[in-house]
C-alpha cells in the first residue's frame, strides 16, 4: 500500500531555534511526590532551550513563540485504512498512521526505532482524518497510529448502517453505551498486539515502530479510551467491584477534553492507581456532553497520584479547539458553532506546544522538555491565557 508524503512546513519560511542570552543552567527538577508543588523557571529561561523564532525570507523576525510549534524537521508520510482483522472479536479495525519520512539531511536515529502514539478519535471520528495536530507530532519524529472505532459516522455509513440522531445521537450513545466503553480500549490494546502485522502490510513502517515507547492520547470519547487503558477503573453493571482495561506497554497517556467522575462509569476513585504520566487539557468553553463545567475535566489530573502530571486550561478555547481542525478558520465549527471562543490559531499553537513538550518529555527522554512541561513558559508566552500546571 503506498504512503503518501505531504511536507509540514511552508516552504517561504524558515524556522530557527533562537537561543537568548540568559542564565545557562536550569534548576533542579522537583520530586515526583511533593503534592502540588508548581514550580516555575523564570520565563527567560525559556528561550534559552525552547524559543522558537519565525522568520521571512528576509530575515527579519516576525514573533517568538514556545516549544516546537513550528513545523517539525520531517516531512510527514501517511497510509490510510490498513484493515486488521480480530479474530477473537470477530471484527475488523481500520488504522491510519502518520509518520515521519527519513531524508539524507535529516535522519532518523541509528537503528530506526521511532516513539509510537496511538491517537483515538472522538465519539463519531475516525482515525482517517489527518487531523494536523497529528501530522505535527508526526513532523517531529513520532508514529502516530490512529484507530477507526465502531461508533465512527463514517464507518458506520460505509457499512449501511442507519445514523439515527446523527453526531449528537452518537454522543447519547457513547455516554450510556458499556460496549463502546469496553471495546475502544480494547481497540488500542488489539492495535498494540498487532504491530508486527502492521509493519508487514506497510512497508515503510518496517523494524521502525519502538515498543518500548508507547503513548495514548484521545480526544473527547477518544480521551476517555486514553484513560481507560492508561488504568483509570470503570464501575460497570453487574460487576461488584471497578474494572480496569490497563495496558502496561503504554507509557504515557493524553487526555484532550477528558472526562471526570459520575459519566462513561468513572468514580471519584478511578484514578487513584493512574500513576503513568498524564497531560490533561481542557479550555474555559469546553462544556462536558451532560452539561458538566469546564473544571470537572480536570478531575483526572486531581484525583490521581501526583508525579508527573500535567493540566492545561486555555482561556477561550472550546470543544473542537485542540487538535487543529478550525486553528485556520478553514472548517466549519458544525457542533461547535456558536462557540468560536478565542484567537484559535493561537489556541492551537499553545495545544502544540505543551502536547509535543509532553510526548518529548515521556517518550523520548528529553529534559528541556520537561523542563518546559515544569516552567512558567507557556503562560508568559501566551500572556496568562494558557496555564499549565504540575504535581
């Protein structure tokens, strides 16, 4: 199946990391279990390892922004809708995988592993929509694997089913339906088992997916998957005790418009064994599917262990905010509309910047990554209107 190749970047500019002149060393990180101590680094700082600065083709500078909005240094190849079959489920999952093509000036790693995402799309997505907050991650060195689940509009009406209620009937039934619950996670986990087969219907994945470096991340429905398989415990009917859908070969979990307590079978005690690394993110317009405020989403940061947890509230942004779909004003806000909320390009470029901080920091081990992740950095960049905090 061929892959194809889109570049990431426009071609009239050219990005530059541009260090400023300020102190050389960072301080000392803090310990996993000092219960909510935010520390922050002086907002110089943050140029010094992460300012990325745009410039003309001219050279003349245009705006500092944080850490890796621009364009990665890859071109992003992709192939959509590898069939695999599950026979112990009795069905077929469609996946689509983002990556990064190696050039001769820019090299992949010695032995060619890459850190893999495993992305799951909100209720009614699909994994096939290159969304560009995927392509981004692929830019800058990950494979991003994103699953089609059953409750995909698209999938369902390729298969002659009837989409009674549309998108919003879709939600209903992802709120009140245990057999999505059950069987998203179950998609990520029969994804995981299957990458060998993965790699031999896509050529261009070959001996390059890292399974030692694993990440799920999710939006909406698809944040509640990230955290189910991260090890958040689900109360489910007729089991006397929560269950939990753990995988232990993932190493970090992203939960954009995650859920809180008392909706999809999470309790106020569902995260009291998560202790993998977790960003959270959420915004002051992204209304839970009931009703629920903004805060509710920031429950899963809250309730579980602290060390290296992470939450990120942006002013303005709503729902639809976080994976670049209207960062470009290009795409129609359909459920979202009448939310419009904030400057959304901006919005996004913060989203960028604290998600790929993030997967840096858990996934490939880079410490001014998580220096960034534990700095003042992005609230002085976007002047106080995205806060991320730790614990």
């Amino acid at each position: 199946m061929p892959a194809h190749d889109a570049p990431t970047g426009p071609p009239a500019q050219t990005w530059q990391t541009a260090p400023v002149a300020c102190s050389r060393t960072w301080p000392s990180l803090p310990s996993a279990g000092d219960e909510m101590k935010r520390r922050t680094l002086s907002a110089s700082m943050l140029f010094l390892l992460t300012a990325i600065v745009i410039r003309s083709p001219a050279g003349e500078q245009v705006s500092p922004h944080c850490y890796k909005v621009a364009a990665g240094p890859f071109a992003v190849a992709s192939v959509e809708n590898v069939v695999l079959r599950d026979e112990k489920r009795r069905k077929d999952l469609p996946v689509s995988a983002y990556f990064p093509k190696a050039e001769a000036t820019v090299p992949l790693s010695a032995d060619r592993k890459v850190p893999v995402i495993v992305f799951s799309h909100g209720a009614g997505g699909s994994g096939d929509m290159g969304l560009p907050l995927v392509r981004h991650w692929a830019g800058h060195g990950y494979v991003v694997l994103c699953p089609t689940h059953a409750d995909s509009i698209k999938l369902r009406r390729q298969q002659g089913q009837d989409i009674g209620g549309g998108a919003a009937g879709v939600i209903r039934r992802a709120i009140s339906g245990e057999e999505d619950w059950m069987n998203r996670p179950g998609d990520i986990s029969f994804l995981l088992d299957s990458l060998d087969t993965l790699e031999a219907k896509v050529p261009a994945l070959k001996g390059r997916l890292d399974r030692e470096r694993i990440g799920v991340g999710g939006h909406s429905f698809g944040a509640f998957t990230a955290q189910a398989v991260g090890g958040a415990t689900l109360k489910l009917a007729g089991k006397d005790q929560p269950q939990s859908l753990a995988d232990k070969r993932v190493k970090a979990i992203l939960l954009l418009s995650g859920q809180g307590r008392d909706q999809m079978g999470l309790h106020e005690r569902s995260w009291e064994n998560l202790r993998l690394p977790m960003l959270c993110v959420t915004g002051s317009l992204d209304r839970g599917a009931q009703g629920q405020p903004p805060e509710w989403r920031r429950d899963p940061f809250a309730m579980s262990p602290p060390g290296d947890k992470y939450f990120l509230f942006i002013q303005g942004a709503h729902h639809g905010s976080f994976t670049g779909r209207f960062a470009d004003g290009g795409e129609r806000l359909g459920l979202f509309r009448g939310a419009a909320g904030g400057d959304q390009k901006a919005i996004f470029e913060w989203v960028k910047a604290a998600t790929t901080a993030f997967w840096d920091a858990y996934l490939k081990g880079e410490m001014p990554a998580k220096q960034f992740l534990q700095s003042d950095a992005l609230a002085t960049a976007s002047r106080m209107q995205a806060k991320l905090e730790y614990r």
